[in-house]
C-alpha cells in the first residue's frame, strides 16, 4: 500500500494483523511517518533528527530520519505479511543472526521508503526499510539501506523515556549518508546494509547470556587455551589468547590456579581481571563457561550497554567475550552457589571489561575484584 503524497505526513492508522511488542509494550496500531520513522500511537511529522536519547514520551522507529519529501518523486510504501516466502526469509535471517533461538516468523511488516528526494531537492533518491518481525514472544527489527544520498539524519531507536535507545554510528556525522554511507555499507550482523535488534524485551538482567564452552571440572583449575575471534587490547598490549581460571579470574599469557586472592597493586608479572578472586571450586557443582560472539543480540546489548556507560563515544561492539562463573561453590562449601560474570567487549580501537554479579554467597574466605596491568 502506498502511504498518500504529502510532505511531512504520514500514513493512515494501520491496524497490525499480531500484535507487537517493542520493549514490553504491545502494540496494535502503527503509522509510517514520511519523514523516516515509524511511530504506533499517533502519527509525528518532525523532519528535524534529534539524538537519542531523547527522553520523551514516544516510542520511536527511526531507521532514517531527516526532512524527506515525497509529494513528487519517490513512494512510501507498507505491507504486511503473515505467510509466505517473506516469512520463509525472515525466519532465515532471525536465525542467523541471533542463533540458538529456534525462531519461527508468524508476521512481518516491511515500511519501504523507495527513492524518496529530501526536501528542497527534489532529484536526490534515497531508499531504505524497516521490517518489523514477530512469532512466539520475540519481536525482531531489521533496518535495511539502499543508495543515500547525502545529507544529515538519524537511524536507530529510541523508546518512552529512553530506557531503552540504540544510535547507528554515524548518525549526525558525514558518514552517514553518501557513497561512504556507514549505514549502507555497515552492519551489526555482517550483511552489508542491514542492521538487526531484538526489541521485545523491556526487562534486562545484568547477566549476558549463560551459555557456552564449559571448562572441565577441576579445583583450582583454568579453561584450555583459549583463543579469541578478535583481538583485545587491555592497557596498550593486544592479546590473541586468554584462560578462564576457576577461581575468579582471566588471565592472557598463561594458566593461573591461584585461590588466595592479593589486594591491588601486586606490582607483579601478569596482566589479570579478576571479577571474583577467592577459593572456588566447580569439580563437583556448578560451571565455568565461556562463549564469543561477532553478531546478533549480545552485540546489539552491548552495543546499547557502552554507549549508555560511556556517551559521546558512539560505539558499536564488534566483539564480546562472556566468561561465567555459574552457581560454582566455595573450597570446601559445596552447598554454595555463587555467579557472577566477566564480559569483554571490543571495537574500534576501544575496548571494555565489564563485571556482572548475579547470587554471591557469603564467603568464609577473602574476595578480591579488580582488573590490573603488568607493571612496568
């Protein structure tokens, strides 16, 4: 269907076939909005981007943001699909690029702004889509892009007083649109052109996925080599390789079963993060596990994660390494159950540690928790 020719408008109410669910709100209704967003309680004609976070009282779709104008040239278009070779291809695509899920799509809705000219220049062309995904309780949304011409805008989302909000990189900067334009050439999910978020859950625990490689059972023991998908670079040193040592602890260069944790500074030989250091023990319960990633949902939550711990950045994950320590007892309490986390995450030039703690038992023996440098 194709929306009316207006500049600044948006379509008519469109009733969705499935209800959506955005970060835990569902939604029945939706507008495509001429200036490239979509919006589901009421339509919204702003041309003029604004940066997300915007802490506002919409919910917000915007894969392409900027003063459009299709009164002459170009189409806005919009269908829905709840069988057929579009779901064929959804389900396909949700697959790959957020695995493990086993994901059946039931309906899809594709917005196509199809060689649209920006305001006040009508011979200019850009085209791009958002397709919104859903089958069981998971909701998906896949921002694709064309030619764009140049100009400045915005792309990503942004939700109801910003709990939840996602910026392209780019966005607002001379690599957003052009022949170099990061959104037609970028991708979270290595397809050139296409951006892809999981966006049905508004409720977030501070443990990424708990799944992966798990190390072999042994008291003070460490994983195998491990070695990484990307490289890292920890205080100005890059490393190709790490060990998950049981008892708190990653290390680069080599094994470490150390249970007796030392205050920092150690001034010692060894770079170290150590997200829980203390007399652990997983040979008869609990899991040491460990997983890398290069797309699909734990790229988009860290992605989102950075840029809300450290602003102005504009990062985007390329890579994540979760280290989980998972219900693994205390040296000798094997009644205990303590978890806890040590997520690395790279891209760019930039990278990051983070430490997530989920039930920590109370400890007969001293606990340390820091990252250090060797000291040179």
């Amino acid at each position: 269907t194709e929306s009316p020719r207006s500049d600044d408008g948006s379509s008519p109410l469109i009733q969705l076939q499935r209800p959506f669910v955005y970060f835990g709100n569902t939604y029945y209704t939706i507008y495509v909005n001429h200036n490239g967003h979509l919006t589901f309680s009421a339509p919204f004609g702003s041309f003029s981007p604004q940066r997300f976070p915007i802490y506002g009282f919409k919910d917000i779709i915007a894969p392409f943001w900027t003063d459009l104008d299709n009164s002459q040239t170009g189409s806005v278009l919009f269908n829905q699909y709840t069988s057929g070779s579009v779901l064929q291809q959804a389900t396909q695509d949700i697959n790959s690029y957020f695995p493990n899920l086993s994901f059946s799509a039931e309906w899809v809705f594709v917005a196509t702004w199809y060689e649209v000219a920006y305001f006040g220049a009508s011979r200019t062309k850009i085209t791009f889509q958002a397709v919104l995904i859903s089958g069981g309780q998971n909701s998906f949304l896949l921002m694709n892009y064309g030619s764009i011409a140049s100009t400045t805008r915005n792309a990503g989302y942004d939700t109801i007083n910003s709990y939840y909000h996602f910026t392209i990189p780019g966005s607002f900067s001379s690599f957003a649109t052009g022949s170099n334009s990061t959104f037609s050439l970028g991708s979270n999910v290595n397809v050139t052109g296409r951006w892809a978020f999981q966006v049905d859950s508004g409720v977030r625990d501070s443990l990424y996925p708990i799944y992966g490689t798990a190390s072999s059972r042994s008291d003070d023991g460490s994983s195998p080599l491990i070695h990484l998908q990307s490289p890292f670079v920890y205080f100005g040193k890059t490393y190709y390789t790490i060990y998950v040592n049981h008892n708190g602890h990653l290390t680069f260069s080599a094994p470490f079963g150390s249970f007796s944790p030392q205050r920092f500074p150690i001034y010692g030989s060894r770079d170290i993060i150590a997200p829980f250091w203390t007399d652990l023990d997983n040979s008869q319960t609990g899991s040491v596990l460990f997983n890398q990633y290069t797309s699909g949902s734990v790229l988009q939550q860290a992605t989102q994660d950075i840029n809300s711990y450290f602003p102005n950045l504009n990062f985007s994950a390329e890579w994540v390494f979760v280290a989980t320590w998972y219900e693994v007892a205390y040296f000798p309490a094997t009644g205990t159950k303590t978890t806890f986390q040590a997520v690395l995450i790279s891209g760019g030039q930039k990278s990051f540690v983070l430490m997530n703690y989920g039930s920590i038992a109370t400890a007969g023996s001293n606990v340390q928790v820091c990252l250090i440098i060797l000291h040179i």
